[in-house]
C-alpha cells in the first residue's frame, strides 16, 4: 500500500485512497469546500512522489510544475509527500491598501507561495514587533491576494504599524486559526442569519460569498451594525442573489419582534459583548445552542 508523509509524519493508505481525505483522516487540517475542484481550496503541495490527478487542467502548468495539486481531485498510486497545509511563516508583500469608511483598511496582501485556508478563518499578521490573529475578508481561488480589514480608529501598536505600510511592503505570515465562524455545505437549504459589528463583517463577508458560491439555497439574511462600510458590495451581492436580505441597523439592537425558527443557522461576530448579546437573544428567539456559531474579536482589536 502507498505512504503518504506530511507533518513529520508517514504513514500508509490503501490503493487508490483520496488523497484529501486520507490527509484529513490522519487529522490534518485542510481547508476544502466543494470537493469538485472549483473553488480550488484544498491546494497542497506534492514534494516527493506524483498522485493520480484527475482534474490537471485545473491548476496552472507553472503551479503545477511546482507540486500543487488539488488534494480533491487526486489518488494514491504510489508513495507521496506533501508540505503541511498550514504553511505558517509564509511573507507576504502589500499589494493593495484602501481605506473603506473613513475608518477601516482594506489591506490586500500577496503571499510568497499560495495559502491554503477556509473562508471564516483567521491569520496571524506581523508586523514588526507585533503580532494580531486577522480574520481573512478574502475567498480561496477568487485571486492571488489574501484580504483583511482592520479598524484602525484607535491608537496602538499594530494600527499605528497598519497606517504606515505602503504598496511594496513585507510582512510575515503566522498560523492560520480555525474559529467558529465556517459554511458546512449540509446547510444548503436552511435559513442562514449572519449578525455582524464592525469589522465583525469581514469573516462574514467572506462565509456569505461562500455560501453563495457552494449555491446555498435557503434564505440568507445579513445584519451590519456599527459603521456599513461595505454597504455597496452588500446591496449589489443582494441584487444578483434573491435569497439574500440585508439589513444596516444603527446601534447593537436587533430589530423589534425579531424571530427566527429552529432550522436557522445563526453566524454572529463583532466584540465580546456585543457577541455575546447575541447568542443569548437568538436562544431566547428560538435558535438551538448548537446552532449559534459565536465569535468575537480581541478587545484591543477595535471595532468600527
């Protein structure tokens, strides 16, 4: 049977064996989405050997000639190595930076090599002496740069080292974190509710265009409270998708008379207390526990 190497590790896999799901049976993390090798999440990258790849043509000759495949799409026939999936310690250089209300920073970042990761996610940013968990704006295979938003109306170190940087710029890479905030595609045609604060947007924003792309069939609705700096993105997105209701509420009040049923799937991120807040509301309102994925940001992070 073939050896499959990847974190230190080496073990064996019967003939034939998916390559992604060997990987994430031995408890690797890859992130992965449609698993037809469309939304080209579970890139990994082959260092010793070849696996059977059914889809060559998704992935560039030059990536391809690299190691990369798409672990979806590719068999054991042999013994294979890849890199850690998680790549930490990647740099990353500036490519674009945009300031969205006044107050937050679009901050797109190209990295050295491709970055595997799921949408809702978060990535540790240095910069100089500092270091933040960032949640990533951006989706896998929609371009070459990694997206992130930050607040950046408070004073501190990382804003501070945020205002300075320009187009050209490096910085470095630290580990991917899996947070709460995730789409699971059994969700498709249960009611989606997404409840944001600030910057609390950006995961969301990048969960919501998941779901759209993976062809989410039930209703969506979308609360932004705080700043709505992304509110033309979002009226545009609901004019293409039916399904899709957005709200820009003032304050951190959900609305009178509020009400969801028990089949909602409930996503919430903004600060501690706002998330918190939240989950309670949405249990009195009638979402199950198990149902309400909660995540709330530092509190040095800001909010917007």
């Amino acid at each position: 049977m073939p050896e499959l190497s990847c974190q230190g590790r080496r073990w064996t896999v019967p003939q034939g064996a998916n390559l992604l799901d060997a990987l994430l049976q031995a408890g690797i993390e890859v992130p992965y989405g449609c698993r037809a090798g469309s939304c080209q999440s579970c890139q990994v990258r082959c260092v010793a050997g070849v696996p059977e790849d059914a889809r060559p043509e998704a992935l560039d000759a030059a990536r391809r000639a690299q190691g990369w495949r798409l672990a979806c799409q590719c068999r054991l026939s042999g013994d294979l190595e890849v890199d850690d999936p998680q790549q930490a310690g990647t740099a990353a250089g500036v490519d674009d930076l945009t300031w969205l209300g006044g107050e937050v920073l679009r901050l797109r970042l190209v990295p050295e090599r491709p970055l595997a990761y799921r949408a809702g996610q978060q990535l540790v940013l240095r910069l100089g002496e500092t270091a933040r968990p960032c949640s990533l704006a951006s989706l896998p295979g929609e371009g070459p740069w990694l997206e992130f938003h930050l607040a950046c109306a408070h004073a501190g170190a990382f804003c501070d080292g945020a205002r300075r940087l320009k187009p050209g710029d490096r910085l470095e890479l630290g580990a991917l974190i899996d947070g709460a905030l995730h789409y699971d595609p059994t969700w498709t045609d249960q009611p989606l509710l997404l409840l944001a604060h600030g910057i609390g947007l950006a995961p969301l924003w990048a969960v919501l265009r998941e779901a759209l792309r993976q062809g989410h069939s039930g209703p969506i609705r979308l609360l932004q409270m705080g700043a709505h700096y992304l509110a033309e993105p979002l009226a545009d997105l609901a004019q293409v998708h039916g399904t899709l209701q957005v709200e820009l509420l003032e304050g951190e009040e959900l609305p009178p008379g509020f009400r969801m049923t028990r089949r909602t799937i409930a996503l919430v991120c903004g600060h501690r207390a706002f998330a918190e807040a939240c989950a309670k509301r949405l249990f009195l309102a009638g979402v199950p526990r198990g149902q309400v994925f909660v995540e709330a940001f530092a509190d040095d992070a800001g909010d917007s």
